[in-house]
C-alpha cells in the first residue's frame, strides 16, 4: 500500500505487456532484462531486424547474425516450465534481397530455441522477393526435425520463402507438423507447386479453425479439408495449375462436409476452383456470416473475372442458404473479362459491400447502369454499401457518408442512381475514407400503383 496525503491508495500492479525489438542496438538488452531480478513472463514479444541501406552485405550479415544469437541466447536462457514464459512470438527477418546477406544457420538456431518460451503463437516474416535456390522442399529434413522440440503452438503465421530453405527448413516442418494448431496462415512460399503439395502433405493436425493459403491446389486444399472438418475460416487467394504427368494430382472423391464454416475469403478464380471440394449443408447450419471476394490477378494487373464470378455465384446458391454480408471488389469494365455482374440468382444476401477500385470518376458512370441492376437481383437485401477511392476526390475535403432509404426495387433504382451521381458531382470525399450506404428495410410498402410507377 502507498501512503499519500494520509490517505491508502493501492498500489499498481505491472500488467503482462509487450516486448518489441525493431534496432540492432536493443538486441543486446535481452540478456540485461533475462538476468534482472524482475524478469517475469510477457503476452508478446516483437522482434524485427532493420534493413539499413548504408551498409554493406557484410556488415548487415554480421549485425543480423549478432541480433538472431541474441534471441537464441535469450530463449535457451529460459527456464523449464510448464507455463508460457511468452505467450506469442513475432519474428520478422526484414528485407533479404540476397542469401548472403543473412546466414541462414543463424536463423535455425534461433528458431529451434523457441520452444522454451512455450508460446502458443509464433508469427514468422520474411521478404516476398527471395527464393530459395534449388527444390524448396527438404525430404532430408523432415526426419532431423523430428528431432526438434516445439512449443505447444495453437497459431502458426509463415509468410516468406526464407523460412523454407534448407538450413531452417527443419524447424519449419517442426512447427508445422504439430497436431495442436488452431489456426494456420502459410503466404508468400514461393514454392514450386510440387513441392507445395509435399509440404502440406505434412499437416497432420485435425484441430484446424482458420486456414489460409495462398498459392496450393486444389487437391492439396481438399485433403486439409478432410482432416478437419470443424474449420469456421477458410481463405485461399491463388489456386494453382493442377500436377503435370510426372506428379498426377489425387482424386478428389468426394466434397467435404463443413457444417461449422462461416466465413470465405478468396477470389473470383480461387472461389470457383474450391467450392466444389466442400459443401455447406443448406438445411443444417445458420447462413454463412461473411464471404469476401477480391480482385483476381492477371499479367500483373488486378482485374475482375466475371465468368469465374458467375460459376462462384452459382455454386454458392447451390450450397448455403444465404450469406449475412457479402464482399465485392469491383474492377472499372476495362479490366474485367465481361463487362457483366454476375448473376446471385437465388442467394440471399443481408449486406452486400462493393469496393469499387477505379481509376477515374469517368470509369464509374459506365458501372453504375448494371450495378444497379446488379444489385436489386439479390434475395433478401437489406443494406447495400458502396465505397469509392479517396484519390478520386479534392485533396483536403473531409470524408463523407450519404444513405439513402427505399422500399420498392424500382424506386431504389432510381434513387441509388440519383445518390451515386449526385455523390460524385459533389467530389468532396477525402482523408479517413468514403462510403455511401443503402437501405431497405425501413420503409413500409407502398400500393401497387405506386410500384408500378
């Protein structure tokens, strides 16, 4: 107790909080805190090595190396203990543009030392741009890291082809291959898709919740499907070419049963691709709760797949009795393959958000036709939200919201088109974002000749 003005105020008691590490000069400082009498467990730890560009490749070499043995000595330091000294660890080795500007040994040996900490959440970060020389998948490895620890993981985020290296490849197949995880967001392999295939061939787990991947076949999605059928979140943003002759891809025999998925983050392609290797029973599940859908890629370009659209719109009417909120991003008609929407025909939609990714304002007016159209053919819609790219607009102007409320389809034609031009007229949307928000369910109904007008 703390005595202040004759009066007792309880005293403050230090919170678990957390770490970051984003300097090769704090690296050091791990060793100082380890060794204070008032070290004590953390919920996070953050660790980021800088990427100067005055130096030389042997000088970035030499500090990384000397910031990664600093946090492997930190973790062997750590006692044995059946409660988590970190709960979740974040390792983000930063820009590598050439091997020899990390040693990769280094790397392994930091990351073998984790399981002390007994996190349940590691997050590993490397550069997009930097592949792993020769076949990416280590069959060699597979067996010494089975000689490896791990700490009890529930979340396992890997984005970087650095981690699927030879040197740290076995600590990665470790990790991977634990039966416990919850959650698994693997991005940015750059794996040959072979050797992807061999990879997720490891994942054993049965546990899974979440999944996201981001470039893998089909096939490869439909086994992890298989062996966990509780999944709630499946993301996939790029599906792969099928296996050439000399690795056939497996038969997919049979679309897996997924009563308790809720939400799909994908693309046109990618949607269209997977949903046949899984069904969402109609009759025995609530409605999914959101289904986002982002712009394909194409010859470097985002564009808007229409007929890969059309078949995904299809399958979804097929499978779910509806969705609560649905996601659209809209590419302007010159980068779509069919200047059409595609058709819901029967889903029924609560929400539905369209990003409109446009270049100019002049490329919105040749949208707004079939949008409208567009959006009246969905079943059951109750809000419809629209958003607009703030660099369309007045540099300075403040950010702005406009709803507009109907309750005949006809009339929210006319009123939508009349909102929607008179929105980019103004021009007067900037800074924190801009969106303009329908709906239709507060409204009574009108008489029919009303409607009919």
């Amino acid at each position: 107790m703390l005595l202040q003005n004759n009066l007792q105020i309880n005293k403050l008691k230090l919170k678990p909080s957390t770490f970051k590490f984003k300097q090769f000069g704090h690296f050091q400082f791990l060793r100082t805190w380890r060794n204070c009498k008032f070290f004590k467990a953390v919920d996070e730890m953050e660790f980021k090595l800088p990427y100067p560009t005055d130096l030389g490749v042997g000088e970035l070499r030499e500090l990384r190396s000397e910031a990664l043995n600093d946090i492997r000595a930190f973790f062997a330091s750590l006692p044995s203990s059946t409660d988590a000294h970190v709960t979740s660890i974040s390792i983000d080795v930063g820009h590598v543009v050439r091997a020899d500007e990390i040693d990769l040994v280094d790397l392994y040996r930091a990351l073998e030392s984790i399981h002390k900490s007994g996190c349940s959440k590691l997050v590993l970060r490397g550069t997009e741009g930097w592949r792993p020389e020769g076949f990416a998948f280590h069959p060699d490895a597979v067996p010494r890291s089975l000689e490896l620890r791990s700490p009890p993981l529930e979340k396992l985020f890997v984005a970087g082809s650095i981690f699927f290296s030879a040197p740290v490849a076995p600590c990665l197949y470790r990790f991977f291959s634990e039966n416990k995880i919850k959650d698994l967001e693997l991005e940015y392999s750059r794996l040959p898709a072979d050797d992807m295939s061999n990879f997720l061939s490891l994942c054993v787990t049965t546990a899974l919740k979440s999944l996201i991947l981001h470039d893998a076949r089909v096939s490869d999605i439909w086994g992890i499907l298989k062996r966990n059928p509780l999944l709630e979140m499946i993301e996939v943003q790029h599906v792969v070419d099928p296996s050439s002759t000399e690795h056939p891809t497996p038969a997919i025999n049979t679309p897996i049963r997924l009563p308790k998925l809720r939400t799909i983050y994908s693309t046109n392609r990618a949607l269209a691709a997977i949903l046949p290797s899984f069904i969402i029973p109609r009759r025995r599940c609530q409605p999914l709760i959101r289904i986002q859908v982002n712009l394909d890629r194409d010859d470097y370009r985002k564009v808007f797949d229409a007929e890969a659209g059309a078949s995904a719109m299809q399958l979804m009417s097929s499978y779910t009795q509806g969705v609560k909120d649905l996601v659209y991003d809209i590419a302007p008609f010159s980068h779509c393959t069919n200047p059409v929407f595609p058709s819901p025909l029967v889903l029924a939609v609560d929400t539905l958000q369209v990003y409109c990714h446009l270049v100019a304002i002049s490329c919105f007016d040749t949208l707004l036709a079939s949008m409208v159209q567009w959006i009246n053919s969905f079943r059951g819609l109750q809000s419809f939200v629209l958003y607009l790219p703030l660099e369309l607009y007045d540099e300075g102007a403040c950010a702005e919201k406009i709803s507009v409320k109907t309750n005949r389809p006809t009339k929210d034609i006319k009123a939508i088109d009349a909102e929607i031009r008179a929105f980019n007229e103004k021009q007067t949307v900037r800074a924190s974002g801009s969106s303009t928000e329908y709906s239709k369910s507060e409204f009574k109904q009108e008489d029919e000749n009303d409607h009919d007008a």
